[in-house]
C-alpha cells in the first residue's frame, strides 16, 4: 500500500514558472526588508554605525547578494505588472512573451546595477 | 517502436498501487484504447470512465505520465517509447481504480451560480442577441467547455484550497455575466467574489495551458475579477 508520487509536470509551462519566481522573491524580499531597515536605522543611530556597515557591503560577496536582490526586486516588479495586465486588460495572445519581457527585465536591471557599482 | 507498450494503471483507491500491463501497440492508438484493452482482455475488474469516445463528453479524463489529458484524444505515439503512467485525475477524490468523484467538482458549477436564470416570461419574444457584440464574443470563447475537469485537476489552487470553486465552475459563470439574457447576475457576481472564487486565482494559466478545448479560464476569471471590482465600487456585490 502505497501512495503516488505527486505529479509536477503539469506545472512545468512559462506561466507556471513566472508564479513560483513571484512567489518567491516576494518571501525573500520580505525577508531583507527588515535588514534593509535595520541598515536605515544605523544611519540613524551614527555615522561610525553606518560607515561600518557600509564598508561590510563594500565586499565583493554582499555586493554579489545586493544584485541578487535588485533582481529580485525587478522580477517580482515586472512579475506583479504582468498580473495587472491579465487582470485588468483584454487578454493578450502573447503570455510567453509577457514572461519573458519580465524575465529580461529583472537580468537587465541586476548587470546595470552590477556595472555601476562595478564602476562606483 | 516496442511492440507492447508497458501501461502502469493505478489500482484501489486514496490508497493503492500501480500495476503494471503489457499492452500491443497499434496504429492510432488512444489512451482510452490502452485502457480498454486492459478492462476487455487482462483485467476485467479495472475501473475507468469514457462514454463518447471522440471528445465530446468529458468523461474519459486521467493523469497520463503526470498530466491531466482527455486519455480518447491522447495519442500513444504522441507521448514518446517509454512506460505510460495512468492515474486517475488529481484534485478529486478517487473511488477506484481510475474513476473518480466528480460530485464536488459539478457542484462547484452550482455554488459559482452556473445556472441561467431567465430574466423574460416564457411567452416573451427571442432575444436578440447580435453576434458579433462583444458580450456575445465573450460567451463565445467560453461555452465549448465539456465538463471534462481536465483543468480542475491541473489547477494549484485548488489543491491548496479545496472550497475554490476552480477553473471550470468560474468558466462557465462567466459565459452567464456575458449573457445578456441572464436575470441572475447580482447573485452570480456575489457567489464568484467570495474567498474561495474568482479572486482567489493567481493567473498561473495551467488551466489555460492543459484544456483540450483551447479554453481560456485564466481570461474569465480576470474578466470575473473586472466585473466584481466594478460591482464593488458601484456598491453593488
Ligand atoms: S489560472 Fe487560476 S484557475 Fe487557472 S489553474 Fe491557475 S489558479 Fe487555477
Ligand atoms: S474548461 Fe476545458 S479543461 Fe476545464 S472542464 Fe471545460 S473543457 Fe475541460
Ligand atoms: S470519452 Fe468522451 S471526451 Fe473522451
């Protein structure tokens, strides 16, 4: 006596993948915020606090986390304009490509950001 | 190609096992043939459903190889040389063998207000409904639903939220707010707005993208959400 496994392939098609990415860097966004916050704070409490955490971020991991996060932030963006245009505009033909604009949108901005603070 | 094709068919019920059949393979052969052939020659206590046998009754549906799919329209050939997988459609309960208890997913029609409520007496005159109107257009894409539940199976939601009504429910209550003639719509709009209807979906689309007729429930319900938004701020539903 046994029960199935459960079935995944049904799930595996673009608009299902876009979901889980939403889904996703929502809950590690809500995750940083309070780090963000905590950051904002030092600024707060002095300007020593702030300039060591600052230089903490100068290194090359944290700078690497950091674009992890803008993508994230441009993907779950992109991800959540994607929905209010299913939702509120007549449905379009070209859902693959509206994935796809979103996906290109979160790499996009992620090397931009990569490249200024590259430069900076 | 094998000559046989080895089809794993799931025995018992919520709790079971697979057991494996050696099958010939044939010319255009449906899954419901795999299935058939099982039940006629090897195994004459497998259950399954199928009534019409060429798409039309929405009877015949099951997991082949992890996906929903109406299994009379499922070509063999179309899913590769390896062993097929059949289960019966997810998201209801299983009774046995491969039929399921469809009971929960049609009284979802219910509950969505899938019912057209007259809004004319019987003595009235035809409606006029023009069919190019867009309301028509509307009603159009969405009618040729067979009731087949390949959808509700495929459908996150409704695995993580048994009381959603699903895609098809909120399908067909659509094709009913596009109706004109409907008397029915404040009651329509109030019984989809609730937690477990129309906003309750996350436009994932695997309905859209597993519907053997092209459907589109992902559209209808935005078009559900766009209609209780708008009742809602007229401070109607
Ligand atoms: S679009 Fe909505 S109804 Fe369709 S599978 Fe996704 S969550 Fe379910
Ligand atoms: S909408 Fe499509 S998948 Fe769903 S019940 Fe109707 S025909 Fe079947
Ligand atoms: S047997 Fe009727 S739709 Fe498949």
């Amino acid at each position: 006596m046994n029960r199935p496994p459960p079935a995944f392939r049904h799930r595996n098609h673009p608009a299902w993948w876009a979901f889980a990415v939403h889904r996703i860097s929502g809950l590690v966004l809500a995750l940083f915020l309070p780090l963000h916050f905590w950051a904002l704070g030092q600024a707060i409490a002095g300007e020593a606090a702030l300039d060591g955490f600052l230089r903490w971020t100068a290194n090359p991991l944290a700078k690497l986390a950091e674009t992890g996060l803008v993508i994230l932030l441009a993907a779950h963006l992109a991800g959540g304009l994607r929905i209010l245009a299913i939702e509120f505009l007549p449905w379009s033909p070209r859902q693959k490509a509206a994935v796809a604009a979103s996906a290109g949108f979160a790499v996009a901005a992620g090397l931009l950001f990569l490249f200024n603070v590259g430069a900076a | 190609m094998k000559a046989a094709i080895e089809a794993r068919i799931w025995r018992g019920g919520a709790e079971g096992r697979f057991e494996t059949f050696s099958v010939p393979r044939r010319d255009s052969q449906t899954v419901l043939d795999v299935v058939t052939f099982v039940q006629r020659r090897l195994d004459p206590t497998l259950s399954y459903r199928y009534a019409c046998r060429v798409g039309m009754c929405g009877s015949c549906a099951m997991t082949v190889n992890g996906r929903p799919r109406w299994t009379c329209r499922t070509h063999v050939s179309r899913l590769g040389e390896g062993p097929l997988t059949i289960e019966p459609l997810a998201n209801l309960p299983r009774i046995k063998d491969l039929a399921v208890d469809m009971v929960p997913f049609f009284d979802k029609w219910a509950k969505a207000g899938g019912r057209f409520v007259p809004s004319a007496d019987a003595g009235a005159d035809f409606a006029a409904v023009e069919p190019a109107s867009p309301a028509r257009r509307e009603a159009d894409a969405g009618i040729e639903c067979i009731g087949c539940a390949v959808c509700y199976a495929a459908c996150d939601l409704v695995s993580w939220n048994p009381d959603y009504l699903g895609p098809a429910a909120l399908n067909r209550a659509w094709t009913l707010v596009s109706d004109v003639r409907d008397g029915g719509q404040a009651e329509r709009l109030a019984a989809v707005a609730g937690d477990a209807g129309c906003h309750a979906c996350h436009s994932q689309q695997s309905c859209r993208e597993h519907c053997p007729k092209s459907l589109n429930p992902t559209a209808s319900i935005a078009g559900l959400k766009r209609a209780a938004l708008r009742a809602a701020l007229k401070g109607g539903a």
